[in-house]
C-alpha cells in the first residue's frame, strides 16, 4: 500500500514517540511535544468551525514565534495552504499578496495588526482576523488566538484524503520582479526537502535549534520539518540580537542553527564581555550569499563551531547543494568551503549556456545554474506563464549564474536578474529604480549590489539628474524610504554625469560592478 509523503507526518511521529520531550522553548513558555500537538489539534479545529476549507489559504504574518510553528501543522492537518508573510515588507506589499493568493483567515502577530488594519478595506477576500498573543486584550476589530482555539478538541481532527502533490504553502518571493511571484510548495517538495536537511546536515533527535532564520523564509529552510520529525527542539529568537544569541546559545545548550551571513557577523562581532559561556559544539549553517572565508575560519578556529554552506531557493523547497568537508575538500580549505558545493541527494544539477547546453566543469566557464529534483516546486500561484519560463526541458533554472569543476561544485558568481542578495534578504534593483525615477529630479539610474563588511553587500544607485535638477544623496534616499520597505532602500547614492551603455543603449550594470567588486572579480550571490 502507496503512503503519501505528508509534512503532518513529522509532528505525528514526534508527538508519538517524544511526548515529553521539549519541543519549543519561546521566552518563557516551554511546550512539550504532547503540549504542541494539542495546541496544534486546536488550532486546526478552530479553522475549521471558522468555515476554512481543503485549499483555502490561511496567511500569517509573524516574527518567529511558537503561533508561527503551529501555523504550519494547523493548516496542513485539514489540508489548507499557509501562506507566510515576510513582516518586514510594507503594507502595500501585503495588500498585494493577500489580494492575490486569496486569502480567507489572517493569523497575526500582536505588534503588527496595525499593519493589516491601514490596508483592511482593501482585502478582497479575507473573513476573519486573528491575533497572535500570549497574553492581553485583542485590538478592536480582531479575534484573540488564544480565546479563538480554547474551546476545542485536543485530539487530531478527522483525516482527510490528502494527495502528497496538494500545496502546504505559496511562500511569496521577496523582489526577482517589481511584483512577488507566489512560489507553490507541495507535501512531496517540503517532505523530500526535509529529509535531505536530516542526511546532509546531520540533524537528530538531540538537537537544540536556535532559530535566527525567519520561519516565513521558505519554511524557516525545512526546519519546520526536519528538526520535528527527528523530535529535536525549537529555541525561538523573535529578533536578532548578538548577546541574546550568545545566551540561548549557552543556556539552551544549542547545538544547530540556519543563519544569514548578516546574523553570523552579528555573533562574531559581539564583544567579549557580552558572550555567555557555550559549552556545546553549534553548526552553523549559513543559507544565502556565502561569508568571507575568514569568517569560517574564524567561527571554527577561533570558536571550535562547525560552519555548514548549503544553498537554494524559494522554488526548490529549498534546498540544492550543500558545502562541508568530504573526500574532495580539505577541513581547512576555507575558499573552496564558501562555495554553493555539491548536489544534495536526489537533486540533478547542470550549468546550461544560453543555448541551453552544459557548459564544460573547468571551474571557469560560467553557465545558468539548473536543477531537476523532487525539490522543485509546483508553479507559480495563478502565473502559469511565468512558470513555463522558469521551468524547461524538465529543469528549473534558478536565473543565478555559476561555475563548476571537475567534481560537481558550484560556486555562484552572478545572477542574470539584478537581484541584491542582502544579509539573506533579496532585494530588487528594478523596483528601487522605479522608486528613483518617481522623483522628478532623476533622469536616469542604475542599482547595483556593492560589498558591504556586515550584509554581504548592500543597494548602491547611480543617479543621473535632470539638468537644472538638485537633488543630494541623503533626499533621495529619504525619497525611496517613503515608497519601499527600509531594508530595500539604497544605503549610499552617488551622482553622475551619465551611466555607461552599449551601442544600442543597454545599460552596462557589469561596468559600474567593476569600480566596487574589481575588475574581472564576480560578485558571490
């Protein structure tokens, strides 16, 4: 008998076989594995008797939170679909993404309903708002979490029927275009994902996860789901701060994270005198644009923790190659270790030219980074023609450009859209180019991503005015703070007489690269 690979199943086996152990530890409230899934069961009754249905789309928009970790199985249990916000994008952004996905119930967090209510007589589609809190009165107009789910059944809801190729989310793109594409992950995709992070990252059942990635980033990287199904424990970190990593890190005695770069800077860089005492031995795995290779020696030599690359999208579930020492790479070959690395199990990788062919694995020809898994995602949310572009022949193709050697590993040199890769967040240079040219001083502007020590790099625009325009930096970034989430915005404008362009007029974004990156030197994504 054929059994669906489901995401329910992780908690099910937890709950069964790690009943008292500690699951999630969030401030000061600690649950159990029992305690969670009851908390779970609740939840997906109270969605139910709220009228949603197999299919409908239930959004939450939250800092990590243990509300945020019961959204995932609340909604999965009875076959809706989550849709997870990122909180840091403005309200028209949400607007637009709520609008679009269809959502019918809002799971909010207590400090951001304000958010949501500037746009509520907007929201075509939404019924029924609820609030994230542990404790207080719920704002006019929404319906307390805890007061919502009280009177239900601790026990698992009716089963369903469910199909491993039925969506668990529409985890929304944070800017490869001017408007979010809503990437559809499967049961199958998020399933396969997740065992991939147990094999390749060692994840087990005495684990302690620290949890400094957003759980609204593609399924906080599987974690969701790896670390429940090995019954390991949730640490919640509701905002990034050096001394209170340092102090879960040591109290909790954490053992495993998945960071940005920007969070491993923060925790190299916190004083001596703010560092508690950590007698374990953490991985750190670090997703996005790759640390300088002095950090992963500093973090192992200097620390004795162990640094993991692993790299993918929102499209692949998402994970695609993995970076640690094994039989082709030596423990102190820091430069080779910050590359994206090898395939993960059951992912094909291949570098395709602009014909669509294999570039050769010299380590120096560079070709479109493709994929062929089980880890690629359905399609887009209501834009088939968009996914028809992303994926052919049977391959996804990442639009991030590469090399690769001999042995199969990749390192990531550029992107073919102009995307900025910014302390783990993707930033789109169009959408701040559109901001720029509101302005009725601008002519004309590039926005390139220029080396930043902390983020990895950082938005820089080139900005031609209008002759007889004035206009400085510091105005026109004050400009596109007033249209754009902050941490889009440029952080350093410079003025010029013109921008370089070819014969035909297309901008040469790679020349402005060069005067910040160096010459023949290509940006690592």
């Amino acid at each position: 008998m054929e059994v669906p690979l489901l995401v329910t199943d992780f908690l099910r086996r937890a709950g069964a076989l790690y009943a008292d152990k500690t699951a999630v530890v969030d401030g000061s409230r600690r649950y159990s594995y029992s305690q969670l899934q009851a908390r779970v069961h609740k939840l997906a009754h109270a969605l139910r008797r709220l009228g949603v249905e197999r299919g409908d789309r239930v959004c939450i928009l939250s800092p990590n939170s243990h509300f945020f970790l019961e959204s995932f199985y609340g909604t999965s249990l009875i076959g809706a679909v989550l849709v997870p916000l990122n909180y840091r994008l403005v309200a028209a952004d949400h607007e637009y993404i709520l609008n679009h996905a269809g959502v019918k119930v809002v799971l909010v967090d207590h400090e951001l309903t304000s958010v949501i209510d500037e746009i509520r007589p907007q929201l075509k589609t939404v019924q029924h708002w609820i609030v994230a809190q542990d404790e207080g009165d719920a704002p006019a107009g929404w319906t307390d979490w805890e007061a919502l789910v009280a009177p239900e059944s601790e026990t698992a809801p009716e089963a369903i029927d469910q199909d491993e190729n039925e969506l668990v989310s529409i985890n929304y793109t944070s800017g490869t275009t001017a408007r979010p594409k809503g990437v559809m992950l499967t049961h199958r995709n998020c399933t396969i994902n997740a065992y991939g992070l147990i094999a390749h990252l060692g994840v087990r059942h005495e684990d302690v996860e620290l949890w400094t990635l957003p759980m609204f980033h593609c399924n906080g990287w599987g974690g969701v789901y790896a670390l429940t199904g090995v019954g390991g424990t949730h640490v919640i970190l509701r905002a990034v701060d050096g001394p209170e990593i340092w102090r879960l890190i040591a109290e909790e005695n954490v053992t495993f994270a998945c960071m940005a770069p920007a969070v491993l800077r923060t925790i190299l860089d916190t004083p001596e005198g703010q560092r508690a005492a950590v007698t374990t031995r953490p991985r750190f795995t670090v997703a996005g644009a790759p640390p300088p290779s002095a950090f992963i020696e500093r973090l192992e030599r200097d620390l004795g923790w162990e640094f993991l690359q692993i790299y993918g999208l929102t499209e692949t579930a998402p994970l695609l190659t993995v970076s640690r020492p094994d039989h082709h790479t030596r423990q102190d070959d820091w430069p080779r270790r910050a590359r994206a690395g090898v395939a993960g199990l059951g992912v094909e990788m291949v570098l395709l030219d602009d014909e669509d062919k294999p570039v050769p694995q010299d380590g120096a020809t560079v070709g479109e980074v493709c994929a062929r898994s089980n880890v690629v995602f359905k399609g887009y949310w209501e834009q088939p023609e968009e996914t028809a572009r992303a994926i052919r022949d049977g391959y996804f193709h990442t639009g991030d450009l590469g090399v690769w050697d001999a042995t199969g590993s990749i390192h990531i040199v550029d992107r073919k859209k102009d995307v900025i890769i910014s302390g783990g967040e993707n930033i789109s240079s169009p959408e701040i180019e559109d901001a720029l040219f509101q302005h009725p001083g601008v002519l004309e502007c590039a926005v390139i991503g220029v080396p930043h020590e902390k983020w990895g790099e950082t938005p820089k625009a080139l900005v031609v005015l209008r002759e007889g325009a004035s206009a400085t930096p510091d105005e026109l970034i004050a400009f596109c703070r007033e249209r754009l989430a902050h941490f889009k915005c440029p952080t350093s404008i410079e003025l010029v007489e013109a921008l370089p362009r070819t014969a035909t007029g297309k901008l040469q974004k790679y020349k402005l690269r060069e005067q910040f990156w160096g010459e023949g030197q290509r940006r690592v994504n």
